[in-house]
C-alpha cells in the first residue's frame, strides 16, 4: 500500500481528472458552454453542484485511503442499491425484475463479504494474542529453577 493521505492522493489524481474532463465536456454537453443561459440561480446550483461533487469525491478518498479496493467496489454497489430502494420508496421507480436480482445479489454479497471479513479479522487477532503471550515458566527454565532450589536447600 502506499503511503499518503486523502488530500495528497486527491491533489496528486484530480488535475489529471479536471483537465480531461474540461477537454471532454464540450463535446459531449449539447446545448454547449457558450449557448448556456448563465442566471445568478444557474451558477448558485452549478456552485452547489460542484461543492458536493467535491465532498462526493472526498470521502471516496478518505475510505479509499483505509480499505481495499474489493470493499471500495461493494460500497458502491451499496450505494447504488440504496439509491435503488431510495428512488422506489420516494419517487415511486419501477425497476424490472432482473435490476431488482441484481440489486438483491449485491446486497447479499457485501453481507457475505462483510461476514467474512469480520470471522477473519477475529481469528487473525486472536491468533495475534496467542503470539504474544509468553509463558511465565518455560520448560528449560523450571529445570533450572529445580536444580537452582536443590542446590540452596540446607
């Protein structure tokens, strides 16, 4: 693993992102940066917009920074399966059944993986304690205290 911070890792990745995103967005915005109508309530939710795309961005780094890139991958599935359940619940989305399967397997499996994880990281710790643990009398040792004790007794 490397070691960096979230804001190292952010300000070594992001210009990269900006400026392909700055070169890709003309082409593929339709109406175009130029033809767009820039009201004072346009650039406040554009600004909104970014600020949350950045506090987005940010703590995508900062749980990158501390789990794998399997457990990254599942949270975001997870996220898309609440998004899933979210927009059901209070837009009233219909999804077909195989979206439905996909979002269920998805779910299933982070439980999976976070249950085994856990199992795993339990027996790594107790196996941690049982290395650490160091007897007070080895066997070598009580010999020697047998023969220590018999050789001052009077």
């Amino acid at each position: 693993m490397y070691n960096c911070s979230t804001l190292a890792l952010m300000r070594a990745v992001l210009p990269y992102s900006i400026c392909v995103q700055a070169a890709m967005s003309p082409l593929v915005d339709p109406p175009g940066i130029l033809d767009f109508a820039w009201t004072w309530e346009a650039v406040f939710w554009i600004a909104l917009s970014g600020i949350f795309a950045f506090l987005v961005n940010f703590s995508g780094f900062l749980v990158m920074g501390n789990i794998s890139a399997l457990a990254h991958v599942l949270l975001g599935q997870l996220k898309t399966a609440i998004i899933m359940i979210g927009a059901a619940i209070l837009f009233g989305s219909k999804y077909t059944p195989s979206q439905l399967v996909g979002a269920i397997g998805a779910v299933v499996a982070i439980i999976l993986y976070s249950h085994v994880t856990i199992k795993e990281k339990e027996t790594d710790s107790d196996r941690d304690k049982d290395d650490l643990t160091i007897p007070l009398v080895s066997s070598s040792s009580s010999k020697t205290m047998k023969s220590m004790n018999a050789a001052t007794t009077y």
